[in-house]
C-alpha cells in the first residue's frame, strides 16, 4: 500500500498512542511531529515480600520526524536535537537499565549519503561502567515515495519491524 507522509505518520502515531505517552510538538523543530515516551518498573524480591532485592527502571524515547526530502544535513540535526532532549529527559541512576532514543524518520525521498549515514549510526553511552545503567540510539527511515523502502541502522532492527508491521502488513489486526 503507498502513503503520503501524512497518512504514514498519523497511522504510526494511532498505533504508539496504544503504548507510549504521546506529546505532539510544534515548538522546537517544524519536521518534529510528535514525542512519544514509555516508561518501565520492574521489582523483584528474593528473601522478604516487604523488602524489594532490586529495581530497574527502563525507558524509550521516539522522536516522530516527517519531511519532504532527507539530506546528511537535517538527519545530523534530527541526530543532535534527539541527544540534547534525550540527555535532558533520561533518569540516570540507581536502578536504571537502559535509555533507547529513537528518530523515526518518515519522508518522501532521501540522499544516498543520508541512507549511508543512518546505517553506520553507532551511538551508545554507558552510565558507570553500566552500573547506571546505557543509552542506545535505535534510528528508522520510511522512505514513502520509493516504493515505502525502511533503512534502519544495526541497533534498530526491531523499530524497523514495528513500521513494517503497522504499515506495509496486509493482515488485518484485532482492536482492543
């Protein structure tokens, strides 16, 4: 099925709003749609009900990007305005696990080097010697006007199968 890149972003936001804290944005940055936050706690106890062994937090941060074309250009600006917002948002500390930054990046057309460059992305930053936990950065393209082509890099392997799953499925999905 072809979308325009309106109709691929709202489609993706219906399908986040099901899991994610969603924040449509219209400050920061025009090609920036949408903020969309999950939060994970988990506990465990091993010798007492009362007393909690351990707890780890976990959470995930997509940046909802739509534009008309992707160049090297803007996708080092998706790429920093995600490390700045995401450094700011990020609870680092005892108990945390991970951070995963996303930009889903949905446009029509794109450069060769753009695709070259969100392939090789390699970001990741550990806390403490992982004590405090790691920031990952897992980025995904859908290219809507070259027959809905996704590029992901080699961390976001799995974003690229939700955008595969909510948009090019043929499978009708049950609504809860």
């Amino acid at each position: 099925m072809t979308y325009t890149v309106s109709e691929a972003t709202n489609k993706m936001l219906s399908s986040y709003e099901a899991y994610y804290n969603v924040h449509p944005m219209e400050g920061p940055m025009e090609e920036l749609v949408a903020r969309c936050d999950y939060f994970s706690h988990t506990e465990g106890k091993l010798l007492s009900k009362n007393d909690p062994s351990y707890r780890t937090y976990s959470e995930e941060f997509i940046y909802l990007f739509q534009c008309k074309h992707l160049t090297l250009e803007t996708l080092n600006k998706f790429l920093a305005y995600i490390q700045t917002d995401g450094a700011e948002r990020m609870n680092v500390g005892q108990g945390h696990m991970f951070t995963y930054l996303t930009p889903v990046i949905i446009c029509e057309t794109s450069d060769e080097e753009a695709i070259k460059a969100l392939r090789k992305i390699r970001i990741f930053k550990s806390f403490r010697f992982s004590f405090h936990g790691w920031m990952e950065v897992h980025a995904a393209m859908l290219e809507v006007n070259n027959s809905n082509t996704i590029t992901t890099n080699r961390s976001g392997k799995s974003v690229g199968k939700v955008l595969k799953s909510v948009l090019l499925s043929t499978k009708k999905r049950r609504r809860l």
